[in-house]
C-alpha cells in the first residue's frame, strides 16, 4: 500500500489508540494467570493481534467480548498449546513469549514476518540458556525461526540491556520458575522506562522481587503466581507521539485524548522535548493540547524513548538551527536501523542530516514531496507521513500498511484533523 500525501495544515481532536506495551504484557500476564481476565480496549491488530495468537499457543482460551478480550490462563501448566508461535512483526511479543515458552519443557518453534527474523534475539535466548534453556537457530547466522525447550531453573544470569525487551522477558516468566530462585545481573541498561512499566505490572501483581535502584540487578523468589485481573489498556504515548509532533510542526490546534499521564509510559516525555524546542503544550484532565510554534534546533537525549526518533528526526527538519539526537544507538536494531533509515529517505525529500554512531545530526530544512520508503517499519511510515505534511508538493511512502502494527486508525484519524492523505493499494 502507498501514502500520498500533499501539505497539510491541522487542527481538532485526536482520541490516541491503546498502548501495544501495555496490551502485550496483559496478553502474556493472563495467559499465564490462574483464572480468567479481561482485558478492555486492547490493541487487537498489527503486535497486539500477534500477542494474543501467540498467548493461544501457550495454551490460553481466547474469546471476544464487546470491548475487550477475556482470557483463560493456563495456570502453572507451562506444556499446553502449540509447538510453533508465528509472532509477525512483533518484536516485543517474541522476546516477551520466548521466556514464557522456556518455562516448560515442551519444545516450540518461534517464527515470523522477514523484518522480524532480521532482528536479534541470541541475547535473551543466550540467557534464557543459563538458566537450564535449550535454544537451536534454524538459520545459522540468523536468531529467528528458533527452537527454545526448557525447563527454566533458578540461578544466576547476565544479559545485556542494550533493548529493554531483553530484561523485561526475564522479569516477567523467572517469577513463575518452579525450581529455584533467580537472580539477574543487567548491564549496558538502555530504555529505562519500560522496564519500569514491565515493574508496574510485577506490582499490580503482588509479584515478590528485590531490585538495585538503578534497576543493575534483580533477585525474585521462584515458584509464585500470577492471577487473573480485570483491566483497560491505557492510551499509548508512543503513538501519540506523532500527533504531538504533527501538531508541533504543522499545526494550530491539535487536542489528543485518552492519554494518562500517572501512567508509567517512558514516551510521556514526548511533551516535554516539543515543549522545549518551543511548541505550547496544556494538559488538562481532558486532554492535552499541543499548538504550533517557531521551533529551536537543541541536543535531544533519545536513550529512554527510543522509539521517539523517527518522528523527532522530522521534527528538527522544521526546527531552526542544528538538532542532535544522542544516545540512542538501540534504534539500530529496531524493525529497522531507524537511524540509517530516517536519514536516508528524509534525504530524499532535502533533509540536511547525517548519521552518527548514537543518533542524528538535523539542520533546519525545507523539505519538498518525494518517493519514500517505510522499510516496513510502522513507525518509520508514520514519521515519513509527518514530513509529507510538511513538504512542499506530493510525497508518496510505499509499505504504508506496516502502520498498522501499531496505529491501524492513522490515516482516519489524522483526516479528520485536517491531513490531505490517500491511500493506494
């Protein structure tokens, strides 16, 4: 599917879609919890819809309701369901379910889309393995399809922080190992905050655990249970992120609805880094209202959002002076090198920006309509379609259905503020 997309000029009310972070680890929670949960407003296409396929092969019980789901946990019966989990695009779901997989010792193959398998996992599965996990890639030099067959055991594992998903997995299954304790040594920590939203959920849950306060080192006591819970996912800030931006950039007025902000969500601060490049930004109870403004170029530190970097790259385009996106070198390894990427195809459209090792060097640019494209990557299309918005004449993103992973409302959405955007199969 093709995006095009004319310059657009926006203003209204923007309801944000349900956080995927969120949805997943509520799918995997309750499909390991004892009794049923329902989970309202859940994201159900793109990586929610691949979580849920995959807490059905764990060998949960799956049924719709009217505004949610309601899932049937499997208990501490860790050789229920499938041998094969397809997880699509999701690379959260993969990591997140792998853990859980391992925590029985019935064998299963983890598979999915060709973005997914570019993207690494021997991290996780090398952890997963000093805790008693048998893994097997099937490609060599390649982490995805894999075979992983436990039984987890307690003890004592390091891994490598340099994506949050990694300590996350950890943190959510090695409560539920049955022989032993566990203790997890995290170095090279990158996106702080999403293991602090995985935390959240250990404590909603009455989960027993000791942590560092720089979150080096974890100890949890074996053989606990999670139970079933009723929830409504809330608004994801991730995606609000490129309502935020758009406003910012392009607009009058933009109100965006839905969003929590005592939720524990590390993209929040998406308001803070517009609010300090010079848009005007007023949370209410209701909402919070982003206007445009002129917009100053200034060092922005991407470590605990990451994945903030594909809109804010279009961001410092329309932003006077120089832009340096810092200290995220994990969004190489993302759906896409979102580095390389952004750079390349906001080249395209005149962008005056170069890569380095962590990040992005952005110089106020005038960007004019080209032929782009989103790799794939959902967030890359959506950051792709803020430049449109922006650009002087006609701007076209091939592999725009990769939005829907995460944001399958987008173009509906940002129509009715006021984008000029059509959709060609």
């Amino acid at each position: 599917m093709k995006w095009i997309i004319q310059k657009s000029s926006l203003s209204g009310n923007i309801a944000i879609p349900p956080s995927k972070s969120h949805t997943i680890r509520a799918f995997l929670i309750a499909s390991l919890a004892e009794g049923t949960s329902l989970i309202r407003r859940p994201l159900i296409k793109g990586d929610g819809g691949s979580a849920l396929r995959a807490a059905e092969g764990l060998g949960s019980v799956v049924e719709f309701t009217d505004n949610g789901v309601r899932i049937t946990g499997i208990g501490d019966d860790f050789n229920r369901g499938s041998g094969s989990l397809d997880l699509g695009n999701s690379g959260t779901g993969t990591n997140l379910f792998a853990s859980a997989a391992a925590l029985g010792s019935r064998g299963r193959r983890f598979d999915g889309d060709d973005s997914l398998r570019s993207r690494p996992f021997r991290v996780l599965l090398d952890a997963l393995s000093s805790l008693g996990a048998f893994y097997e890639l099937e490609v060599p030099g390649r982490d995805l399809p894999f075979f992983i067959k436990g039984p987890l055991k307690g003890g004592t594992v390091s891994v490598n922080g340099i994506s949050s998903q990694f300590v996350s997995s950890l943190l959510l299954s090695c409560p539920l190992i049955k022989d032993g304790n566990t203790e997890i040594n995290v170095f090279n920590l990158h996106e702080k905050p999403y293991v602090e939203l995985t935390l959240w959920w250990l404590d909603k849950q009455g989960i027993k655990y000791n942590k560092a306060p720089d979150l080096s080192k974890f100890s949890i006591p074996g053989n606990q249970r999670y139970s079933s819970f009723d929830i409504s996912v809330p608004s994801d800030f991730s995606s609000a992120t490129f309502a935020a931006t758009a406003a910012a950039i392009a607009g009058g007025d933009v109100t965006l609805t839905g969003l929590d902000f005592s939720d524990p969500q590390g993209d929040k601060g998406i308001f803070d880094i517009i609010k300090l490049a010079g848009a005007e930004v007023d949370i209410r109870e209701d909402g919070v209202t982003v206007s445009g403004a002129e917009l100053s170029g200034r060092e922005i530190d991407l470590n605990s959002m990451p994945d903030a970097l594909p809109a804010l790259s279009v961001l410092a385009c329309a932003s006077r002076g120089v832009t340096r996106i810092v200290n995220v070198k994990q969004a190489r390894i993302k759906e896409t090198d979102r580095i390389a990427v952004m750079c390349r195809e906001l080249s395209k459209m005149g962008a005056d920006i170069s890569e380095e090792e962590d990040g992005l060097v952005v110089r106020e640019s005038r960007l004019r309509g080209a032929v782009v494209n989103g790799c794939y990557d959902h967030r890359v299309v959506m950051a792709l379609a803020l430049a449109g918005m922006i650009a002087e004449g006609e701007t076209v993103i091939e592999t725009a259905e990769a939005a829907d992973v995460t944001y399958p409302g987008f173009v509906d959405d940002f129509r009715k503020i006021g984008a000029d955007i059509r959709t060609e199969n």
